[in-house]
C-alpha cells in the first residue's frame, strides 16, 4: 500500500515539474462547500507553476493572488532579477476565487453574478489546500508569500496549517482590518451595490471604481507629484477605457465581501497573542507606512508579537510602495527565501 501511494505520490510531482512553464492550468474541485454552508458548483481554480521542483519537493513556493490580481499579473514577478528569484524555487501561484480566472460570479454557468455564493479568505485559502495536497500531490511548503489580499489569505494559512510552511513573508499585510480598512471598503462595496440596484452600466461601474482606487493606492504627495493640476484633464481621461472582462464589478464586490471578514485572531476569540503562539513558520513582513489601503498598524504591532522582523518603507507610494523600492525589496524577499 505504501509502494502504491509513494508511486501515485511521484506520479503528480512529476507531472508538476512538466507543468513548470508558466502556462495557465486549472483543477476542477466539484462542489466545493464554503464555510457558511453554502456551495460553488463545479469549482475550479487556476494556477501557474514557475520552476521546478526540487526531488524531495522542498524549494515549493506558494504565491496567491492580490485583490483583482491574476496569476498572469504574479507571474510578472517571478523570475531572475525579479521580487521572487525562481532559479532555485517552485512557484506555485493560485489565482483566488473571484478573481475571473478562478471560479467567481462572472464566469459562473450556475450562479452567475448575484446568484454566486458569498465567500471568505479562509475558503480560498481552503481551496487552495485542496489544489496542492490533493491536485498536485505537495504535503509541504519551503514558504508563502503574498501582498495585499494575497497577504490575508498567507495570515490565514499560517493559523490554519501552522505546519505546513517552513517561512512566510506577507507585505502591505495585515493579520486583520482596522476600521479604517473597513470603512474604505464599505464605501467601495456601497458605491458598487447602489450601481447594480441602478442599473448603471458595467463601463461606468468600472470607471468610478478605478478612480476610487486611484485615489487610495498613493498618497496624495504622489498623485500631486506626478500629475501637475494643469494636465488634471489628461490624467483624468485616461479612466475612459474599456471595462475589465475578467474582473468584472461582480467580482470585485464578491472579493471586498471576503476581505471585510479578515481578521486570524477571530479563530483564537480575539486574541492577538494566542494567534501569535499559534504561528510555528518563520515570518517577515514588509509594509508601507503611508499605506491607506491596508493600514500598517496591526501588523506592526503583530510582528512584535510574533517578534520577527518587519521592514517599514518609507516613501510616497502608499500601498504601492514595494514598486517604488523594488530593488530594495528583491533583495530583502531573496534573501529570506534564500536556500
């Protein structure tokens, strides 16, 4: 029986390092339930892999996606030179449900748009769980990493399977929202919701909702800096584009509902420090000071807790700060995730 499992076991890793290229794959989950009891029929997720794997499977990097984020826009940076050198590591990136890759309420056959079940950053978490151990036949990670949204779904890993990592490094990360972070999302989430009781139509949605990120993702010094007043018009025209296909305001609304549930210290009733204790993986975190889409404060605060070590950026880039000190943070991720 042993033989069987370990010949079966080898059978997927060697079918993961033949998909090692990049190209966009995709496991069918079957009904997949969530944690409130609700059911997406025939989930599937998508997935790159970028690299290959090591024998023994032990250089396995786990990549999940930011909010509206694709594998396709991860996979941009892994590379030689980029924020994850893959020379010696196996990328795995899962696009998350209701990106528009993964199962979501645009590209849904049964429950399409409103119909679409509401879920959580755990359960894309849980799926993702489901796509390594049983798809792909991995029963470890060397790490995770993930910013933003990906960042939530790494913090909700590491107090889900404390063992199944060796190291995490989340940045522009929080462990939960501030009200801060709740707000700005309520607002975005309303702005959507009133435009489908409207009726408005999907290019509009698109547009003002792209603005309100604008608005967010830099700090007002960048955005005065780098759009004087009297090119305002130009900056502001270059909004009128074609909607998202893929990120549609459906699922841009089905994502803001599983990030305003974020928050690790829920499983442990609201204790920081239980869910500190809970964590075995060695773990550092980047964040931007100026961030005012996901506040900084809880996961400074949580990396004293867990007492690792947590870079602070410092620029005008707001949550987009790890862009303007790329080669800083290449550095900093490489040599953490360094073998």
């Amino acid at each position: 029986m042993k033989t069987g499992f370990r010949f079966f076991s080898m059978l997927l890793l060697s079918l993961v390092v033949v998909y090692a290229g990049g190209e966009q794959r995709f496991a069918e989950l079957g009904d997949f339930q969530l944690e409130n009891g609700q059911i997406i029929r025939d989930c599937r997720l998508g997935y790159r892999i970028i690299g290959e794997m090591n024998a023994d499977s032990s250089n396995i990097l786990l990549y999940p996606t930011w909010f509206g984020g694709s594998s396709a826009h991860v996979a941009k940076l892994v590379g030689p030179g980029k924020l994850v050198d893959n020379s010696k590591l196996c990328v795995i990136i899962v696009d998350a449900l209701g990106n528009g890759v993964s199962s979501s309420p645009s590209n849904s056959r049964r429950q399409r748009n409103a119909k679409f079940p509401e879920f959580t950053v755990h359960d894309m978490v849980v799926s993702q769980y489901r796509l390594l151990t049983e798809h792909l036949g991995v029963q470890h990670l060397y790490g995770i990493i993930g910013g933003s949204m990906g960042s939530f779904q790494l913090f909700d890993w590491l107090v889900s399977y404390p063992e199944f990592m060796d190291k995490a490094l989340p940045y522009v990360c929080s462990p939960a929202l501030t009200s801060y972070d709740l707000l700005r999302q309520q607002l975005e989430l309303e702005i959507i919701e009133t435009a489908h009781k409207t009726r408005l139509p999907e290019w509009d949605i698109q547009r003002l909702t792209n603005i309100f990120t604008e608005l967010f993702a830099r700090t007002p010094e960048y955005i005065v800096g780098h759009h004087p007043r009297d090119e305002f018009e130009t900056y502001l025209a270059g909004f009128e584009r074609d909607p998202s296909e893929r990120f549609t305001s459906w699922n841009k609304a089905s994502q803001i509902r599983a990030m305003r549930q974020h928050n690790i210290y829920k499983y442990f009733n609201g204790s920081d420090k239980k869910a500190a204790q809970a964590i075995k993986a060695e773990v550092l975190m980047i964040v931007s000071k100026t961030d005012h889409i996901v506040n900084p404060l809880l996961a400074m605060e949580f990396a004293r807790l867990l007492d690792c070590e947590i870079v602070v950026l410092e620029n005008h880039c707001g949550h987009l700060a790890i862009g303007c000190e790329m080669e800083r943070c290449r550095l900093i991720v490489n040599d953490f995730f360094k073998q």
